[in-house]
C-alpha cells in the first residue's frame, strides 16, 4: 500500500518554522516527509534536516521522498521522546526548528492489519512502533478492571466507560477479544442505543484511548517538550500539531508555564522563585485548519496548532 499522508496545515507549519537556507531542522513525526518535503525545499545545501519516525517503514518511505534534497537529510528510526540523544549522538545540541505532528498517520490508519481503525476488521494491535511488544490485545485481554476504566475516561474521555470495560471483562472470560470488530461491538452494547445513529462512531473514543496507551503518547509528549525547548537556539521555533483536548492542553500548559517569569503563588507579595521564561508564545490562541482545508481532508478537523520561539 502507498504511504499516503497528507500534511496538515502545511503552510502554516513552514510559515511558522521562519527556515533559514542554512538553518538545521527537525521534524520529529517525519511520517511520509509531507512536512519534511516543503521544509528541503526551503534549505540550501549547507542546511540540515532531521527526520526522526518510530515506524520504519515511515523512514523507508522518507528516504525515497527526500532522495533529491539539495540539504543535508538525516533520517533516523527512534521515538522523539529520545531527542536529546538523538542530536547529541548527531552532534547538533541546539537546532533552529522543530515541527511534531502528534496525529496517527492516514497510511497507518488505512493500513487494516495495524487495528488503529474501528472501521475495519483487524487484529488489534495498534503499535506505532511494530518492534515493540505492548498491543492492544494485550491491554484490552489483560489490564484489570480499574486500570482500563482510567485509560478509558482519562485518554478518551469517555462517559460509558466503566459500562464498556464491564463488558470487556464479561467477554474476555469467555475467550479473548482479537479483532477491532469484536470490540467494536462491545462498545456499541455498552452504550445507550440512541448514540449509536448519531454522528460518528460510539468506538472513536475508546480506540483513541487504547490507541493512546499502546504507544505511551501522553507520557512521551509530556517528558519530551521540555527537552525540545532546550534543544532550541534562541529565535528557534518549535511548532506541535495537536489532535484532542489531552495533547493541546499539555502544549498549552507546557507553553505558558516556559514562557511566563514569575511563577510563584499570586498571594506571595515578592517572587522568590527565580523562575525567567525562555520562550515566546507566537501563537497565543492556537492555529486551525481553514474550511479549504477541512474539506478535502476530514481528518484534519481536530487539529491544532501551537508555535513558540526560544528566547
């Protein structure tokens, strides 16, 4: 299957990185290089762009794409949480711009046999990264009750949750749940039958949560802004392309916390926390797709987009 990915809010993303010819960029998602690709364009042969994807077949994929760059291209198959190795392993401490783009990519979702979609039936197994060895049939077969109904209300929000685990549990007394449709059809007895003919699917949010443990995002996105921050050079951006409420209020709250002085208690009448922001929010509210862009491509519906610049 062809490694179809498309961009989102591209242009704002290259608007934003402010590339320099000669500048050293990272895109830690590489995916399909549909960012990476614009990003080439704008570096001169004495620039450097660093791809990093925890799916090899993404930086299989990027290598062919990015194959007549005129700028230096280094691609690396590693999770982003391991950054600061990465660089310093590289020899870059500090780089001009780093672009995240947190979303699961359409190649990894059409393709079926990786179970991130309730639309099809496949195995479950939702790995980002097929090496490891956590998959969704594991946490869906053998968390216990209260591990799951936490997964399930904190990473997806989900108001059924402890209905659709009691049934997940009912059902894996009686043989193993395997495929996406299986649980599927857990869900949809789990919840009151009148959600079932409104928008969209009952199962969304429970496989973004499951989706979301497997591969340890919230956590990894939590450790690794900071260590972006510092990888930065002062006037270098970092820009993350965010997907549900959980990812953008860690950027936000990441953001503001790194660009505010004080953070003392507001009752203390002087700071004595010594605390100095060492970015710049350049985007205050976040940015979002436009209704161009939203029509020709749906899945770019829920994203967001957050920019700051290191000082």
């Amino acid at each position: 299957m062809e490694f179809k990915h498309i961009p989102i809010m591209l242009n704002e993303c290259i608007d934003n990185l402010k590339i320099k010819p000669d500048g050293v960029y990272v895109d830690a998602t590489v995916g399909g290089a549909g960012h990476s690709s614009e990003i080439a364009k704008k570096l001169g042969e004495s620039g450097v762009l660093i791809g990093i994807d925890k799916d090899k077949t993404a930086i299989d994929v990027s290598r062919e794409r990015l194959s007549n760059a005129i700028c230096k291209v280094i691609l690396v198959n590693d999770d982003f949480k391991n950054i600061l190795q990465i660089l310093s392993e590289l020899k870059y401490e500090k780089v001009d711009g780093i672009l995240i783009d947190l979303g699961v990519s359409s190649h990894q979702i059409d393709e079926i046999d990786r179970g991130f979609s309730y639309k099809f039936d496949a195995p479950l197994d939702m790995r980002m990264d097929k090496s490891q060895s956590l998959t969704a049939f594991y946490v869906v077969n053998n968390y216990d009750e209260k591990t799951l109904v936490k997964i399930l209300f904190e990473y997806g929000e989900e108001s059924f949750a402890r209905n659709i685990v009691r049934n997940i549990l009912l059902s894996r007394k009686i043989k193993p749940i395997q495929t996406t449709n299986e649980l599927v059809k857990i869900i949809e007895k789990s919840v009151p039958s009148k959600l079932l003919h409104k928008g969209g699917s009952v199962a969304k949010k429970t496989f973004q949560a499951i989706r979301i443990e497997v591969n340890g995002e919230l956590t990894t996105l939590e450790n690794v802004l900071d260590d972006m921050i510092f990888s930065l050079k002062n006037d270098g951006r970092l820009c993350v392309i965010s997907f549900h409420s959980l990812e953008d209020r860690l950027v936000k709250n990441c953001f503001r916390l790194n660009a505010t002085d004080c953070i003392c208690p507001k009752e203390l009448p002087i700071c004595v926390c010594g605390h100095k922001a060492s970015v710049k929010l350049i985007t205050k509210k976040p940015l979002i797709p436009s209704e161009i862009e939203m029509n020709y491509n749906s899945r770019c519906s829920s994203s967001k987009l957050r920019v700051i610049e290191k000082l």
